[in-house]
C-alpha cells in the first residue's frame, strides 16, 4: 500500500483534498491512502520521522514559521525516496521547487483531472523501478521491496509478508521471480526469502527468523544455496 500524507494551512482545502483523493484510489483500483493529514508542519515531520510515507503533498505557502519550502528540506533530509508534491497558487516558486527533486507542481486550484493525473504518473514512475517497488496484481498494488520478509505460496495463491502486513494475489513464482532483486533467493518449495531481512537462521531446525516474530522454513532442495548466498551477504560466519 502507497502511503500519503498532506499538509495545508487551510483545513477546507485538506478536507478537499483528502476526498479528491479517495475518489482517485477507489476509481483507479490503487492501493493507496491517506495515513496522515495536518496543517502543522512540525506535526508532519514528526509523523514522517517515525512512520513510512511514500507521497507528500506540501503547500508552498504555510501560515507558519516555516514554509513549504523549508520544510520539504527537512523531510528530504528524513527520507530521500519519498514522491514529493508541491500546491499553491504563486507560480514564481516552481523552479525553487524542483530543485528539492519535487516530482510534480500542481497550482491552485487544484482540479481533479490534474491530481488524477499526477497520482497515475507516480505508479508509472514506480512501475520503471523494480529495484525499489514491487507491482504484485493488476491493482496497481506496489509494495516497497525492502518491507518484504518472505514471500509465500498457498495453493493458486501467493502471500507476500512485510513488515506491516501481509498481501495476497493470485499468482505463481515463476511469474514473479524473474522481477524480484537478487536477495530474494527461493529457501523452500513453498518459500521465496528476502536475505536482508532475516534476523537469525537455525540450520537444524531448518527455519528462518524475522524481526517481527515471524517466521519460514528451509527444504533440503535449497538450503546450501540459501547458506552461501546468506554468507555471501556477511550476515552469517
């Protein structure tokens, strides 16, 4: 799921925005959402310091101390990845803007058509990153490769678990592995790992440890080379 988060000095314009939005996801079958919503730019970088966000969409203008500007500085300094957004009505601003890698400038008003085609281009953007995002359906579900611990098929199905939750679709491993980065590495007739998040490996008991508790299985089909490429990765003596 896409994570987004707002901030405008007007509550109107958030409320607005917050529903144009919503009408985008659920007309454009995105797996997408608005986590956070505020007028308050510390509030912001608080969320942002400790919760994972995807998109930011910043008015330039804030009735703040600090403007939308600098603090679209700060949150770059947070989180380098994020899909930064600018709104406001002052045109002067857009080329400071892009110079924060902003990847959209949207000026006031915002129409609908003009957000809808922002958001699709963002999942266009992210569709030519495999290395980061992961499409996994025709719902335009991307999941961020590094939040995913292993990967596990049940019957026609497959079931992708991350650090936050999990997410099935119908699908098989051949279709998926040739889309996957190389430290993703099959463990299990039944499981595909992600070698970056394991925790701790028990070669006797064949079984793989995560940070959240969870846990797979190794099959003797693929457990030296499953240990040579988690050597390989200096996360195992």
């Amino acid at each position: 799921m896409l994570n987004f988060v707002l901030c405008d000095d007007n509550i109107n314009m958030l409320n607005k925005l917050e529903k144009m939005f919503e009408s985008i996801f659920i007309s454009n079958n995105i797996d997408a959402t608005i986590v956070y919503s505020t007028t308050q730019p510390q509030e912001l970088l608080n969320f942002i310091c400790t919760n994972k966000i995807d998109v930011v969409i910043l008015d330039i203008q804030l009735k703040s101390d600090i403007n939308g500007l600098e603090l679209a500085e700060k949150i770059r300094a947070i989180n380098k990845s994020c899909y930064l957004i600018f709104t406001t009505g002052h045109m002067e601003y857009t080329l400071i803007a892009y110079k924060l890698k902003t990847f959209d400038y949207l000026p006031k008003p915002i129409t609908s058509e003009r957000l809808e085609e922002t958001v699709l281009r963002i999942l266009d953007d992210m569709n030519g990153l495999p290395k980061k995002y992961l499409k996994i359906d025709n719902k335009d579900t991307f999941i961020d490769e590094n939040e995913i611990y292993f990967i596990k098929r049940e019957a026609m199905k497959l079931v992708f678990h991350t650090s936050t939750k999990n997410y099935e679709t119908y699908s098989s491993f051949n279709k998926i592995q040739t889309n996957l980065p190389e430290n993703f590495v099959r463990c299990h007739k039944s499981y595909i790992v992600n070698i970056n998040n394991i925790i701790n490996i028990e070669p006797v008991a064949n079984t793989i440890f995560f940070s959240n508790d969870s846990q797979c299985y190794i099959g003797p089909k693929y457990k030296n080379n499953l240990m040579e490429v988690f050597k390989s990765y200096g996360n195992y003596k």
